[in-house]
C-alpha cells in the first residue's frame, strides 16, 4: 500500500478549490472519496466529480468499510 500527503494542502478548501485541484492531479485519480464534511455536500461533489472527471467517485457514510486492492 502507497500513503501520499498533499503538502500545502487545507482541508478548508472549498468545491472550487477541490475540483481544481483534482484537476491538476498527474496521473488523474481513478478513484476519489469525500468524507470530511456536510453529508450531502460530500455526495454532491463526489457525483460532481465523477462526472467532469470520468473517475469513480464515493461519499462513504460513517462505518463504512473500504477495501483497498
């Protein structure tokens, strides 16, 4: 398992911010999760992502389980 910290990087960033920065991410992510924040939010932007960005995209609920292969 590989573990990448994204220096500079705030966790009060807003949609905008997020979006942009998933943008900018070389290789493109082909999976993203969003779990810091408003429920519905988290889901908003997840969709909003795997929209623009072709990429799978979750907004995991509390005690969900995630199995990284």
């Amino acid at each position: 398992m590989q573990i990448r910290t994204a220096e500079g990087f705030s966790g009060h960033s807003d949609r905008r911010e997020l979006m942009n920065f998933t943008q900018s991410l070389r290789p493109m992510p082909k999976k993203v999760f969003t779990m810091h924040g408003e429920e519905q939010k988290c889901e908003d932007l997840a969709r909003s992502m795997a929209m623009k960005f072709h990429l799978e995209a979750r907004a995991p609920m509390d005690l969900d389980s995630i199995r990284f292969k």
